[in-house]
C-alpha cells in the first residue's frame, strides 16, 4: 500500500482512486507521506510476507516466470468449500494452458464440510469420466483424483487408509492445535512416514495477521522429506505463504521436493493469480533465482 501511494502522489493523481479512501483519510496519509511518522517493528505474525508491489516488480522483471505455471495441486470444488464445479475448474484451467489439475476437497473432519469415504469414491468416478472427456476430446489436461487429509497432531488421517489406493495424490494437512508455542518437530515426522501421503500441505499453519503458525526442527522435517520422496507445500495463497520465503530456501538445500500451489476456492478467483505466488518459491523445484 505504501508503494502504490507513493506512486500516485508522485505521479500528482489523487489518492481516493483507492477503494476506501476520501477526502479525510486523503489529508492523513499525504501528512504521513510529507513527515513520516515513526513505525514500530514488524510484529512476527505479520512478518516474513511478500506484498503485491514486491511481487509485481518480481513479475515485471521476469514476465515469462508465469508461463511456467502448468497446474495446480491443490484446488477445492462445491464438493467440499469450493465454489466451482470439477468441470468448470477444468474448463478454466484449459484457458490457463494447464497441463494438469489437482481436486482435493477436504476430508470429512472438519467442520466447514468434507467429503466422506462414499463421497470420495463417487467423486473419483466423476474426474474419472471428465478426464476421459477431456482426453477424448483432444484437450492435453489431466484432472487428477485427490484429497486434502485432514490430520490430527500425530499425524493420522480422518479417513479410512484403503479408500486412498484409488487416488492419484493424497495431501495431508494440520487443522487443529495450530496455536501451540512448543516445539512441533515430532508432528511432522510422524506425517511425513504417514505411508498415504505425498504432499504436507500449508505445513506451518501460520496466516497473516492471525495466526504466527507452528514452529519445528525444519532442517530436520527437510531432510526428512527429501529421505522419504515426500514434497511440502508452498501454499501460495496471500494470507498464507506457507512455507515462508525463508524455510523455501532450507527446503532446496535439503533437496526437498515442493509443490508450489494457488489454491483455487471457485471460480471467481481463478484466473486471477497474477499478484499471488510468494516469488522466491518456484526456485525450490527448478533452481530459478528471482
């Protein structure tokens, strides 16, 4: 927000071409921007973010970095806490030029409503069949059967093990005691041997403003993802940015896979994801620096 004010008033606009902005809180920030006032320390549960001007200037300075994007691996339908269909996501992902997508709605724990055993089951008939679709049809995009598993603090899922033999990618997340101080370490060690999973999913919990999110041995949980072929999640969605810029760069030195993701909840928000991925992320899998 910073950033872009200074812009406007260098460039003489008017600040109310904010939304929210009037003629009041116009006077106040322009007297903060000619006499700044003194601003404290960033507290931690708003530290360690990237902001939209950071990534735009990332972005602008390597435009061809999102045309590297092929898919997604973690988006939820109105099967679960999505908004959009399986066959709309799709249908959207083929303007993004994907090459693959992954439908993970939750699991039947949690509170906001997942998907049961049965549910599941009939889910993967219908990416089964869209997939055939898409395939027959000529499109070069793969609907991938998944879930996102809820775990408790020992790393156990919430679902019958067998059912997960069915699916392509099974993602195992923490959504509960995310507010504990203490080490953490032994929670993600038991997920990581957790035999269903692939993919840990927003590891940390932390989101902006919120919750600071869980702390651990993360050298340790690195390489022992890299031991087991297990990948962590960079959950790219802006509140998030989990795993942090900073716990990125421990994962490549470990030779931890990552799963950068958008996380897609419906399709308004789909095809705008310019401004969302944590930009020192996509490094971790193919060594680009930004």
């Amino acid at each position: 927000m910073a950033e872009e004010t200074y812009k406007l008033v260098r460039h003489h606009r008017l600040l109310p071409e904010f939304s929210g902005v009037g003629s009041f809180l116009e006077k106040r920030i322009l007297s903060w921007t000619n006499d700044p006032p003194h601003l404290p320390p960033i507290p931690p549960i708003r530290s360690g973010f990237i902001v939209m001007p950071e990534a735009q200037t990332a972005l602008a300075k390597k435009p061809a970095w999102l045309r590297g994007i092929r898919g997604d691996l973690q988006m939820h339908s109105n099967w679960s806490d999505g908004s959009g269909s399986i066959r709309d996501m799709a249908e959207a992902a083929l303007q993004r030029n994907y090459e693959s997508i992954s439908i993970t709605d939750h699991s039947k724990g949690l509170k906001i409503g997942g998907v049961n055993e049965d549910q599941l089951k009939r889910q993967a008939e219908e990416i089964s069949e869209i997939d055939r679709s898409l395939k027959d049809s000529g499109k070069k995009l793969g609907v991938l059967r998944s879930i996102e598993l809820n775990l408790n603090p020992c790393g156990q899922g919430d679902m019958d093990q067998t059912i997960f033999a069915e699916l392509d990618i099974v993602l195992g997340c923490f959504h509960s005691s995310l507010r504990k101080m203490e080490d953490q370490t032994e929670r993600y060690l038991a997920a990581l041997r957790n035999p269903v999973i692939q993919i840990l999913g927003h590891p940390r919990g932390r989101i902006y403003n919120y919750r600071l999110g869980l702390s651990a041995d993360w050298p340790r949980i690195f390489g022992t993802a890299a031991e087991l072929d297990k990948a962590l999640e960079i959950n790219a969605y802006p509140d998030r940015q989990d795993l942090s810029p900073d716990l990125v760069a421990l994962a490549k030195k470990a030779g931890c896979r990552m799963s950068l993701v958008l996380t897609r909840m419906g399709l308004p928000s789909f095809p705008s994801y310019t401004w969302r991925p944590p930009l020192q992320c996509w490094q971790a899998s193919n060594g680009n620096e930004f």
